[in-house]
C-alpha cells in the first residue's frame, strides 16, 4: 500500500489531537505529516513520539499533501476546503459546513460507505449523529423504520478543547464556594444541566437538534421523521442518547439483541439485572458503539427503546474520519 501524505488542519485542537492519535495506533500509512492551526506560534504537536511543527494554514501549499483532515471551523472549512480540493487533495471534513450539500458526501463507513463514489470532499457528520445511525442502521435494513425520537447526553468534549477546563474550572470553584462566571456556555454547566447545546431557532429547536434530523435522513436516503432533544451534561467525554424508534415490521427484542451483536461497529451491552448498561465511562476511548436497555415500548407496537452510548471524539470524530480515508486506500493501491 502507498504511504499518503497527510494533512491535519486544527491539529492544535480535541478531534485533531485525536486523528494523530488515532492515526498512530491504526498504522495509517503516512509519508509524511503537516500539522496546521491558525498560527504556528511556535508551536508542535506529537506523532508517532516525535514533534511536528504547527504551520498557519494561510501560508499552506496544497500541493504537498494527498489527504487532508479537517478539524477545525465551520468558517475555517468554507475558506479552505475547496482550495484542497482544487489541488486534488482529499479531504474529509469534520466541521458541519458542507454536510447538507448534495454534492458532498456525508458518510458513516458501517452504514454509507457506498455514498463516497468519486468525491474528493467528503463530510463527516455531527457526533451524535454518527453513534446513532451506527445503532439503527442494522434495524433499518431489518425492519425499516417509521420515525425516531431521541433525547441526547452529551458531554462537554463535544464544545472543544476550551469547554473541558471550564468544566474543571466551575467544578473546582464549586467546591472551594468560590463565584463562577460562565464562560463556554450562558450559565455554569458544573453540576447542572443544559437543555440544549446549541442557538436556538425561530421554531425553539437548535442547530444541533436540527443536525440530527437531517443528516439522519440525508445518511438514510429517506425523508424519515426524526425528533430530538439534545442535552449538555457535565461529563467529559461520550455522549449518551435515549433513543426511541417505531419499526416498519415487527420484532422480537431478542432478535433485535441478536442483530445488533452482529453488527459493525456496535457491542451489545445489555444486562440490566447484572447492572450491565451502556454508560460514558465504558464508552470513552474506545471505537465501538455501546447499545443497551433495549426494550419495547408499552404502548405502541412496533415501539423500540434503547440507550445508545459512544467516545464523540473516537467514533464520534476522528475514528469515522480515519475510517473514511482507509476505505479509500485500495483505491489508491
Ligand atoms: N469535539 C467533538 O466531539 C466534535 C465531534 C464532531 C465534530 N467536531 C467538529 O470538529 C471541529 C474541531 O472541533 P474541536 O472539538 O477539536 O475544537 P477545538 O478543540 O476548539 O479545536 C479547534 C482547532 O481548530 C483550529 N482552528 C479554529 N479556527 C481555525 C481557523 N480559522 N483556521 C485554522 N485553524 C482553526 C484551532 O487552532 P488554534 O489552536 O490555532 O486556535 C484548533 O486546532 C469543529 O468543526 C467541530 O464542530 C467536533
């Protein structure tokens, strides 16, 4: 297999920091590595144990790389996403900017890896979503799906770098009973917590919660009714959601069970009586998606429950965004 050359804009940053990380321990293949933020001042980061230089993506010359990781801003992606392009870089984009465009793919490798076709910008899409359509796609293709309801956990990692010191910062001043100046988020979000993790719209949903209902359907190629509450709680890494799902046919829970054992990327967690659940903790640092309390509904038929738990900077991010590129690496053989 070729070595590639490889580019990380926001390599400064969580999700950054992850795709070294995680770019390391999978043996990607890389010839050679351009670290990229804002500015350099001076800074390095580390991969493989030896430290790059940080260069300003300003002064980026395209042409030196074949694939470029971008984990930086939506703006940032906008600006400099089609010019990697145009210099015939690949380019996987973690930001939000381009995954509603219908010429850029939005793919989850376990549920739409056929979607890349001959694209050189592909989108990665939001945390919540990816954990999500990771846990359903299996029972879509089973038993299709008729709606989905879910409710979201998710930790502060999801913000950045910045929004995990606040959270030791408030906690901390909390403790000491000292005052707290929220800062990341309108109001302290130690010991507390937010219902919402976004600007609210003029219908009182917010961007995130709109994220997971259209990058669902764009990801599922169909216009299915999603609705969702996403929720920031003090934890610092994976984020958790309570999913409810109706079902085209009908089910037994424990073929569900069986299913989802089968299934890429997912690992059943699922012995309430033990105290066996999906829980943050479990989930962090690791690349599979946690399902549990699967149980059906006591009301609605076809009703489904379960509780879906995965690392939004493994899975969530960097993880979705390295496999994207390693599926396309035989391609380029
Ligand atoms: N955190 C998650 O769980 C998660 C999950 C899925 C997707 N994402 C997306 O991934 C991206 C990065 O998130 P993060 O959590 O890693 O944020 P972060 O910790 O705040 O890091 C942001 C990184 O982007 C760089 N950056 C920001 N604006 C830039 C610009 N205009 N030009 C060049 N570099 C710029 C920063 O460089 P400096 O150090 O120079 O400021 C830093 O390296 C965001 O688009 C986010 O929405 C995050």
């Amino acid at each position: 297999m070729n070595a590639v050359r490889v580019a990380v804009l926001g390599a400064t940053g969580l999700v950054g920091q992850k795709i070294l990380e995680i770019l390391a321990e999978r043996n990607f293949p890389v010839r050679s590595l351009t670290a990229l933020a804002t500015e350099g001042h001076g800074r390095s980061v580390s991969f493989r144990g030896e430290a790059v230089p940080v260069c300003g993506v300003e002064s980026m010359d395209w042409s030196s790389v074949d694939v470029a990781f971008f984990a930086a801003s939506a703006e940032a992606s906008r600006t400099y996403a089609p010019i990697a392009a145009d210099h015939g870089v690949t380019v996987i984009d973690k930001s939000s900017y381009f995954r509603m465009d219908p010429s850029v793919p939005l793919v989850v490798p376990e549920v739409n890896g056929d979607a890349i076709g001959d694209a050189r910008l592909i989108a990665s899409p939001n945390c919540s979503t990816i954990q999500m359509v990771v846990a359903l796609e299996p029972i879509r293709r089973q038993y299709g799906l008729k709606r989905i309801i879910v409710s979201t956990y998710q930790a502060v990692s999801g913000t950045g770098r910045e929004a995990m010191e606040t959270l030791t910062d408030e906690t901390r001043r909390t403790l000491e009973d000292q005052t707290i100046t929220p800062s990341t988020y309108p109001t302290p979000i130690a010991f507390n917590v937010l219902p919402y993790c976004d600007k609210f719209g003029a219908d009182d949903y917010t961007g995130e919660e709109w994220k997971l209902t259209r990058e669902t359907q764009k990801i599922f190629g169909m216009s299915l009714p999603v609705s969702a509450t996403a929720v920031r709680v003090p934890v610092y890494v994976s984020h958790a959601e309570s999913v409810y799902v109706e079902t085209e046919k009908a089910f037994e829970v424990s073929l569900v069970h069986e299913l989802l054992a089968r299934s890429p990327g997912v690992r059943v967690v699922d012995n309430p009586a033990d105290g066996i659940v999906p829980i943050p903790l479990d989930a962090a640092d690791q690349d599979l998606v946690l399902v549990g309390r699967l149980r059906r509904d006591l009301f609605v038929d076809n009703g489904l429950h379960m509780f879906v738990v995965a690392d939004n900077l493994r899975k969530g991010a960097a993880t979705n965004a390295v496999q994207i590129v390693e599926s396309l690496l035989s391609r380029w053989a």
